[in-house]
C-alpha cells in the first residue's frame, strides 16, 4: 500500500531545506506602532503594559542628557489576566505566529495581512537562514513588513516583529533535489528544521502569549478568521488540514490535492516497525522503502465535510498547526533528535502528549500550500 | 553500599517542593534603570539596542496626546553579535540567571549582590508557586529588588528583572515532610519542578542571551567570580559542587558535607537497572530502595584540589549550573516526563547530550546550600 507521495514532497519541503544550524546571529526588526487613533486606543492601553514577550524595555534607552538622573522609579506590571480560551478576541488573548523562512512567498504576507484577528494581538516571529537564499528572503519580507508597519493602514500593523538569523551553513553538501530528498538524508534535515523551531520558539515565547501559531512560510491562502476558527476548539494541539491547487491537465481545471503527510494517527504496523529501530532511527512518513500504514488526514477530507469535525492525532505537521502557550511553556518542543522514532513536528505530538496533551485534526478544514 | 543521605535530601528538597503547576499567573516587575553615569555610559549604550529579552517595547506605550501621529519611523537593530566566550565580560556576554523559588532567603540575595560580573549584563527571572508560602516569598523579594534597584547603588542594579507566579495548587495533599519525600512522591515532585522551570525559561530566554545560570533560591554563598569562572572553562553545561555548613557537634566546630547528590557519573549497575523498568519509572539517586553505584561528583571534592579540575557528568543537579544559552535554544530543557529514566535537571543533561551537548563538573569548586 506504498504510496506514490514522492513527488509531493518533493515539492514540499523544498523552500525548508535552508533552514539549519544551531547557533543564532541575530537580526531584530522592530516596528514603530506609536499611532494613537481612537479606535485603537483601548487595545494600545492594554499593550501598554508590556511587550507580549518581555517586560518593557524603556530603562535601557539612552539618557537624552549625559549628567546623573535622580533614582528612578519602580514601576510594576500585574498581568495576571493571561487566559487561553474559545473566545480569544473578546479575552484580547495574544497570538504569536511563527513562522521558519528560506524563501519569501508574497502570498503569504497578503494571507497574513488579510488575518481578520486584531493585528494589535498578533506578534510574528521569523527564523532564516543566513545564506543567499535567506538574504534574498530577508530583504523581501523587510520591504513588505516595513510598507504595512510603516506606511499601512493602522489595522493592518502587527503588534511587533522579530526576525532571527541563523548563522550555520547547511549540513549537506549537495543542494541537488533528488539528493536532498533521499530517505537518509531527511533525519539531519529535520533535525536542523526543529532546531530551527526551537530557536525560534525559546527565544521569542513570552509570559503573556496566550497561544502560538506555527505557519509555514509557503502556506499562502487560509480563511481569514483562521486563528479564531482553530481556537474555537479549545484544543492544546490543532492542525487544519493543508491542500495544495493545481492545475488538473486531464480535468482540464483547477484543483486540489493533499500536502502535509505528518498530520497522522498511528498504526500497530508503524509502533511495530518503531520497536525494530535502533535508539537512534526514525519513522519517516511518506516513504515507498517504510510503509507505515497509518491514517493520514490529509486522506480524510471530504467534498462538503464538517469543517468542525475533529479527529484525534498522533504525530502533527508544522504547515500550520495552532498550539496552546502552556503546551510550549511546559517544555514542550521540537526534537531535533529521535525521539520514540519520531523527529521534529511528530516528535513533537509525541512530546506533548508525554506532558498530557492530545493534539486534534480537522480533516475538513483546509488551508493551501505553494505549488511551485 | 547504599548511603545515608536520606536526612540530607530531607533537608535539601524542601524549600523547593511548592513550585508546582504548569499554567502561569503572571506578575512582572520591572525596575527602571534609567540613569547614566558617565561610568556606565558604554554598558547603556550597549544595551539600548534591545532587551536582553525581546525588541523594545516603547512602542506600546500610550501617547501623551490623543491626536492621530505622523507615521512611525522604521527602527532596527542589528545585534549580529551575540559571543559565548571563555571572557564574557570582555564581550559583554548577557547572563540569565534563573530561579525558582519557593521561599526567600536573604542570603541568596546578598550573594548576588556581591557577584562581580557586571549586573547591566544580568537579567534575573524568578518563578514562585501562588500560595501562600509563595506569597510570603514575594513579598520579601519585592523588599530587596525595589532596594537595590530603586536606592541601591548604580553598580548594583541589574539589567531586568521578571518574576512569574505559578497558579495550579500543589500536587500533593499532605505537606508533611516525610510523606513528601518517599520515593513515589518524587516523580510528580520533580515533574513539578521541571515544568516550573520550563515555564522559566522558555518566557525569559532572549535572542541575545550568552549565558544561563540556573541557581536555586537555597543557594547563600558562592565565589563572588562565579559567573567568570564558570564561563572560563568555556563548556556548554557546567556545575560547580555544591556543599552545605553545618556546625560538627563531634568536632565542635563549622564543617562542610556535601549536598547536591544530582552530579553525577553513570555507572552500569544504573544502566541496567533503566533497562528493567517501565517507560514511566525513573532513576532516583540517593534513596536506599535503589542503590544507583553512580560515581557522585559530591564524594569528589579534594581539600585543597585544584578549583580548575574538570570530570564529565551524565547527570547534573540544579543547584547551580551554567548553561551556553545555544544549549536551551537547540531545545534542550527539563523533561517533566521520564527520559532515558531520568526526569528534570538528570534529565536535562541526557536530552543535553542527544543534542550533543556534554556536561561538566568541578568538584573541588564549591558553592554553598542553606542549612535549614
């Protein structure tokens, strides 16, 4: 029953390839959201408390006179209000997205922008890698990000914005597609890919997120009401299911296919297939030499479907997947190595659910991936 | 050749076992360190870039005038320098020092206060359990941070400073000590402690953190050159040897004995014996049911022995413990579940050695825990 998804994830994991390494040289963006109009002043009063990833940062400019100041003052911040519920805009519940990036997809900045939850809630974190690629990436997204902080409409503007720079080269020397696509070759490429994340996630998941959006950079259309519509199901794990258009040659019209093969529920051949690995080895999905028979959402949509019917998971994708703040804050994270057989964004279902969480797909519910 | 430590991890368990929970209530204080002496002007400059923490947050202050404002400028900050180095003070290394803490000592606070390394690169979090023991701790923690950072001197004052409080009750009913320190009570005990300091460190690590120094809130007395000498060995994890003074009533006069039991070095009795029990059991050191015949970094201290002198550790303890921030960031943190058998800081060195990370300790370098 091997599947033919070669070719698919040929497609798939492409623009991820980049992103590796561990240590991190850092670039951080910041946008002024100084505006004070109306509308939104009850939501920058709420802000103005702390910055949704620190406490504020004000003590560390420079004195504008160089002579001594007198003792400054204390100034305390009571946040006890971080709550993580179905009704996250009525709660001003705080998202952070965050999003892995070797190439700049203009579609995904417009789906982001067009994101119907209050930007003024939405803080993005960005990781690239520091090469070619990621420099042309950066360059791209440091235009778009500065023509909505700076010159777009107020709405529009996101509450902050980090971008992290990797300073690793790649772990593998052919960038030839074939190559980096063979089966031995994706356990270091995960492996760079949750270091990525986890690079990502501790450095920028602060004490009042309420909930952390992980979207992948060539995730390019999802309904607007997205974030509300994952949250609406009060689950700690939540992965839509991620499709991907198509031109149909022999249907002769546009169409869809499925992409994010991670989103599964496990099978007795794969747990089986798992105890036969050595400590080290991991389960990959999607592979003709390891059927694993496991239930792949991405197989269970159906044409007109409740796209609020649930199903239960056992490994996650990382294409889009919203996850409660405690989730993370727990210590719940990517494993960049193997981990009862399981790696990166499956491995961390598995993490999750050691700490007591059960991660929820809904099958019905799409979102789209570039067709490149 | 089981050992009678027993009243020993009675003593040394106890100021840490409210720190339960996993959710956060979330108090931040923040203490303004807005002067600028000529002498400190270099170290404001410095950090007036960033938050060790995160991007600037003034953004998010209220304006003073309720009018529209021009446009916001476009504001970055290039911190493509973040070294972890054998001479951070040089480099002007951030150091995050993170405790948990149950209850205050006043000795903990006067030896931070008495570190050499600068305190603009220091960021101190803490995490304390919402109680009443827990309150009681704040309250005192408050008292001294508003001390030095509001009337104490400029060379005390540290950079920032987050406290988190902990919501969930404890897990267990009884607070009697005994029943706390049987060994089935010790698995969701030391889950407790590793969720809290997940919840710890994955809310305070920044981009552009060096260093974390994990320091329990027992620990009174360490070399004022702690963090230097620490960092002078220039290995991703490690842990001085941490003692305790207590009058010998035999001698009549001050001893020391050695108290944390959590350094240590495998053995192959240890090893077996992980292999003979559940995926959920864990190793436990120091208990007499489970005689472990690890090699105790405790027992390695030599009078008079080189401070220098370096071993390998399988297991670390958290007493006091280094950490290259790369360490936390490649995602190694504490696993509230067990892990290769072991769980918390033991488990943290394993999950630090899968990422390829090995701990180190200096027997004959010691810090010094409360005598209750």
């Amino acid at each position: 029953m091997a599947r033919p998804m070669g070719p698919v994830r040929l497609k798939k994991t492409n623009p991820l390839t980049l992103l590796i390494g561990a240590a991190l040289c850092i670039f951080i963006l910041y946008f002024l959201l100084g505006s004070s109009a109306p509308d939104f002043s009850a939501a920058r009063k709420a802000t103005a408390a702390s910055h949704p990833l620190s406490p504020p940062t004000s003590p560390f400019r420079q004195s504008s006179s160089g002579g001594k100041l007198k003792p400054p003052p204390v100034t305390r911040y009571n946040l006890n209000n971080v709550t993580i519920t179905n009704t996250p805009i009525e709660n001003r519940e705080n998202v952070l997205v965050l999003t892995p990036m070797a190439r700049f997809y203009q579609g995904y900045w417009d789906n982001l922008l067009q994101l119907t939850y209050p930007h003024e809630l939405i803080t993005l974190g960005f990781i690239l890698p520091k090469n070619k690629e990621g420099n042309a990436a950066y360059a791209e997204l440091d235009k778009q990000i500065t023509k909505t902080q700076k010159y777009g409409p107020e709405k529009d503007r996101f509450k902050s914005i980090i971008i992290l720079r990797q300073d690793f080269d790649p772990p593998l020397v052919s960038q030839d597609e074939a190559e980096r696509h063979k089966m031995q070759n994706q356990k270091p490429r995960r492996a760079a890919m949750a270091k990525a994340r986890n690079s990502l996630l501790f450095t920028t998941l602060g004490p009042d997120t309420s909930w952390v959006l992980w979207l992948d950079a060539d995730v390019i259309e999802t309904p607007p009401s997205l974030i509300q519509d994952l949250a609406f199901h009060n689950k700690p794990l939540i992965a839509p299911n991620c499709f991907q258009k198509f031109y149909n040659s022999e249907k002769k019209k546009m169409d869809e296919r499925p992409y994010d093969f991670n989103n599964w529920q496990d099978s007795p051949t794969a747990l089986k297939l798992g105890e036969s690995l050595g400590p080290d080895d991991i389960l990959l999905e999607g592979y003709h030499d390891m059927p694993t028979y496991r239930t792949l959402m991405a197989y269970m949509a159906e044409d007109g479907g409740d796209v609020h019917y649930e199903i239960p998971l056992d490994g996650v994708g990382g294409t889009a997947l919203l996850v409660k703040a405690d989730v993370h804050r727990d210590g719940a994270m990517f494993p960049p190595f193997s981990f009862y057989h399981l790696i990166e964004t499956e491995g961390f279902a598995k993490m999750a659910r050691r700490l007591g969480w059960q991660a929820t797909g809904l099958p019905n519910y799409k979102v789209f991936h570039y067709n490149e």
